[in-house]
C-alpha cells in the first residue's frame, strides 16, 4: 500500500478551487469516494490527513475547498472566520459550491460515481447537512461537530442521503435544543438518521490543535469513537 496525494483544480461558482486527492495506488478500478469539508479555516494539511486516512481504508479521499483557491486562514489571522461568515450568510452559495465538489469528486478517474459520500467537520459538519438537504448527489453524509440550524431554502423531500451526526453533549455551538430541532427536522424530511452522542466533550473534539476552553477542545475517545462510528457507517453504506 502507499497512499498518494495529489492537488486538485476545479471550477464552480466563485472558482477556481483548490482542494487535494488522495488514494492508494496499489488499488485498481474505481473505488468509493469520500469527500471532506473542511472547517473554518479551510482546506488544509488536517484535511488531506483526513483524505490520505480514507485511501488507508480503500476509499478516495477528497479534501474539497469551498473558499476558493488562494482563500484561507490560521487560528492566528485577523479574522479566522472571514470566508466562512461569508457562506455562512449565503447558504445557496455554499450549497452550489458543494454540489460542484461533489461534481469534482464524480469526475475523478479512481471514483465509482454510484458510491460517494461526504463527511465534514465544525463548518464543513454544517455543510455536509446543507448538502443532504439540498439533494447532493451522495449516499450519505458525516458531520463531526457541526452546527445544526437548518438554511433559508427548503429540504428535498425525502432526503435520500443517509446521516450520521457525531455531537460533543458538551457543544456550546449546538446546544441541547438545536440538536432536538435537527432531529425532528430529519425526522419530517423522511431522512434515515443517526446521532451520537459523546458526554464530557466540546466543539472541535476530533482536533488535537484546537484550543481547549471551556465547551471546546480536543477528546481522543471521543475522536477515536466518532471514526470508528464513521468507518461502520460507510461500510454498510457502500456494501
């Protein structure tokens, strides 16, 4: 096994974007592919881990950009939020912008279009929703420490993705009642949907960099738990 990686330029509303391959080229035909939506610092070194952690298990991995190239930040910018309060304000452009990734992901030669899916993390767990909502062409979605409320546009219904939420109890981002809200909005959108749980665990828990604060920082239980729960999921989802 050696695992690859490679940039990948692709086009979209606001393009180009930049994002990353990676895959293991001991593996021949078209495998499953699994896209990654970064946080809100964008595409980075965490993400490609991420895509390389896929090809490890027999997938594609897609660390996709919804910023645009060039468009990132670090914990230590001005305003490390700047590009994600951007779609965060505009959520029928992040969703174009998904679909488009997804468009990417589909166009890869090392991808079996009729088995993908997307995981995603904070912002990018937001986004991974966003595109089960909107149809996104993907058999189901992961969201690791997202945030829940729903976007100004209707939901397809039913929503065909399948989703596994993988939440820190502890979440100031997400309390108690949104978590609730989501569960019922999937619910009435005929959405199968799962949700775990983590006690003792904050926002950002699958980040062994972010700053622990109260209601945020990293948990490796709750990290090593939420991957495993990941990797049972898209298992059953491309059986």
């Amino acid at each position: 096994m050696t695992i690859r990686r490679r940039t990948h330029i692709y086009d979209g509303p606001g393009g180009p974007f930049e994002g990353v391959v990676a895959w293991d080229d001991a593996a021949t035909g078209p495998r499953p592919g699994v896209m990654i939506v970064p946080n809100v610092l964008g595409q980075k070194e965490f993400d490609t881990m991420k895509a390389e952690a896929l090809a490890a298990l027999g997938y594609v991995g897609f660390a996709c950009d919804t910023y645009g190239r060039g468009r990132r930040t670090t914990r230590e910018s001005p305003d490390p939020a700047i590009y994600m309060n951007e779609l965060a304000a505009d959520r029928a452009l992040l969703r174009d912008r998904l679909h488009a990734s997804v468009a990417a992901l589909h166009a890869l030669p090392e991808v079996d279009v009729t088995r993908t899916a997307a995981i995603g993390y904070c912002f990018g767990g937001k986004s991974v929703i966003d595109l089960a909502r909107s149809g996104g062409d993907v058999l189901g979605v992961v969201s690791f420490h997202g945030i829940y409320d729903p976007p100004p546009y209707d939901n397809v219904s039913p929503i065909a993705a399948k989703l596994l939420i993988c939440h820190g109890w502890d979440d100031p981002l997400a309390p108690p009642d949104s978590v609730v809200a989501l569960g019922e909005e999937m619910t009435a959108a005929g959405a199968d949907w799962q949700l775990h749980a983590f006690g003792d665990t904050g926002h950002a828990f699958t980040d062994p960099s972010a700053p622990a604060r109260p209601g945020f920082g990293y948990n490796p239980d709750s990290d090593r738990r939420s991957w495993a729960a990941m990797r049972d999921f898209l298992g059953e989802l491309f059986a």
